[in-house]
C-alpha cells in the first residue's frame, strides 16, 4: 500500500493531496495540465518541501508530525523524467551503469542481463544517446531506473514527447515492467488511453486536490473524469484469459467474469491473461437474447443504472457477473425500450471494436 497525505506550496500553486491505493501495480496519477501531478510525484520523491505524510508498504518516508523525512536517496526510488535526462556524453551502456551503481548492496529486483532482455537494450548497448530515437531513449531511460533496483518507479509524463507510433513501441514495455516485477509504478499522464491500458488504480487531481481514487473500472462513472476526458473515452476494463484461437478465422476466445468474448488478437496462446477495454461508444444494449446478427459478442447482464451526461445522452451501467460494462446511448433509445434499472439486458460488442493487451504469462495447466 501507498499512502499519502501531502501539503506542497510551489511558486504560488498550493498541493494539497490525500490518497491510498494497493501495491504492487501501476498507479496513474491523472489529471489536466496544470492539475499538480508533477508536483505530487516530486513531493513524493522528496525533491520538494513537503508537509504531510508518504509511507509505502508500511515504510514511512516523511511524517512532519514526528520529525521524520528520508533523504531522496534514501526512499530507492527510480524516476524517470518527462526529459528524460540521459547523459549525453555517455553511451547506452555507460548510462545503464550509472543506474546500477546507485543500487544498494544485496538488493536484486532484477539483474542486469534480465532487464536488457525485457527492454529489448541488447541491439542499443554500443550506441550513444543522439544515435537513438525517441522510443529506444525512453527504454534506456527505464533501463537506467531499474537498474537502481527501486522500491518506486516515478514516472513523470514518459510518453508525452513521443507521436503516437513511438508511444505504441514503449507502452508494451511499460506493461511488461508492471506485470513481471512487485515494484510499485507511479504513472503521470493527461492521455486517457495510457491510463486505461495501463493503471491498477487512477488517482484523479484537479486544481491541486484528489477529486477521485480507485480502480479504472470506478472512475469511469465519476462525472468529473468523464467532463475531463470526454464521454467517448470512457469505458471498461475487464481481465480475460485466452481460453482457445481459431486459426481460420483469426479470432480468439476469452473468457471474463461475465461470459465468453471473441476478438482479433494477435500472437495468442491459450491459458494467456489479458486486459480487455471496451470504450461506452462501442456498445449495444438490447432487451431481448439477439438473433442473426454480424455482431460476434453478447453478454447477458442486468442494467444497473442511467446516468445523465451533459450532452443529453445517457451511459447505461451493465452489471454483467463480476465485471461492469458502459454503454452510451441516446435518451430517445433509452425511452423507446422503456430501460429500468434492474431489468435483464444484452450487452453487444464487436470483435473488431475489442482491444486485448496481453499481460503475464500462460496458465500453467494443473
């Protein structure tokens, strides 16, 4: 668990932030520019004077109350920058060393030859900096923080000067760190879609305060993340498990709390964990079992709630077994068949509007 409860006041903006959430996993801390995110992940890494309190996993890093405040160096924290910060006069080796020197003795979270596989470094190793694009030095740059061996990977905006065909390159990587190693992640980010694919938990700031804190799954029905992001970013995010793949088709079979699902997936094995998202926009309600339809997904459900949103429209909540489907439909829609909360519902899904991220590794079958 990290906990923290923070008084930060900076050139005139004043952080005043109080949030928990589990550990290990990646937790985005989201919010417009101008929110405090920087401002939080620094305060947190002691770069800032701060007042308050910051413990993770029972560990207490700064409590004024008692005179306590563990110096920067002292937290094993691994933070990687918007900028980067990469020595330039050194080449990709060089700059990974400098990470591991800074490890304490005896604390292995991973090794060396390890972390180079994982990040795909082996290719980069004889470089220097301005040899690389921008995804290879984002790579190095996370290289260069484990290597530290951390308690707490900082991650201040990493993407955000990337186009978008580089941040497809790093973020598979960023899931490989999150789902291979117990080393909490805090995730800086104003993209919705980082958040979603990536984030055990979101923290949602605004004007220096947490408005919001819990899994991506909950927030998505907080009007003030919705007013942020926009109704289309919205949806769910529902763990699956690739239970079989038909070759001919190209589609694979998983399976989630709420009922089997087909998608396009790529690479797919069975017994594999997947992170499925499914955007409010991409789904289709019906209030009676579908028949002869092109769409390849229906989970049968109860409809939970209607929620207003600004623009007129209404997102329906789907309880569907364990999970929580959104769907965003027209008031009109909602009227004509006559929607109650309580009432059994199909929720539809295209295969092709499904996004998959594997994570993990295949079941070991018993």
């Amino acid at each position: 668990m990290i906990e923290a409860g923070l008084s930060v006041v900076r050139d005139g903006f004043t952080l005043e932030a109080e949030f928990s959430a589990p550990t290990p996993g990646a937790i985005a801390i989201f919010g417009r520019s101008g929110s405090g995110k920087s401002t939080l992940v620094s305060a947190i890494a002691g770069l800032l004077p701060s007042r308050g309190r910051i413990a993770l996993d029972g560990t207490t890093w700064l409590d004024t109350s008692r005179g306590i405040d563990v110096p920067t160096e002292r937290r094993r924290i691994g933070y990687v920058f918007q900028d980067l910060r990469l020595f330039p006069h050194l080449g990709v080796r060089a700059n990974l060393g400098y990470g591991a020197r800074r490890a304490p003795p005896g604390a292995g979270v991973a090794a060396e030859e390890e972390i180079v596989e994982l990040l795909g470094l082996a290719p980069l190793l004889g470089r220097r900096v301005h040899q690389l694009s921008g995804g290879e030095r984002q790579r190095v740059a996370l290289g260069r923080a484990l290597l530290s061996q951390p308690k707490l990977l900082l991650l201040d905006e990493p993407l955000a000067a990337l186009d978008a065909a580089r941040r497809d390159e790093v973020l598979p990587y960023l899931e490989s760190l999150r789902d291979r190693y117990a080393i909490p992640m805090l995730y800086v980010s104003h993209q919705y879609d980082e958040v979603l694919r990536l984030a055990t938990h979101v923290v949602l700031l605004e004007d220096g305060r947490v408005r919001a804190s819990g899994t991506p799954s909950e927030l998505s029905l907080d009007a003030r993340l919705r007013r942020i992001v926009g109704s289309e970013a919205v949806g769910a995010v529902l763990d699956a498990e690739v239970a079989s793949v038909d070759a001919a088709s190209g589609l694979a079979s998983v399976a989630t709390a709420g009922g089997p699902l087909r998608l396009a997936l790529g690479d797919a094995v069975v017994g594999r964990r997947l992170r499925l998202q499914i955007l409010a926009r991409d789904v289709i309600l019906a209030t009676e079992r579908p028949r002869a339809l092109s769409v390849r997904n229906a989970l049968q459900g109860r409809l939970g709630a209607l929620i207003d949103e600004e623009d007129g429209a209404l997102l329906a909540v789907v309880e569907v077994g364990g999970s929580r489907l959104l769907a965003r439909i027209t008031r009109a829609a909602a009227e004509e068949l006559e929607l109650k909360a309580g009432q059994p519902v199909w929720a539809l899904v295209k295969a092709a509007s499904l996004r998959g991220h594997v994570y993990g590794r295949a079941r070991t079958p018993a």
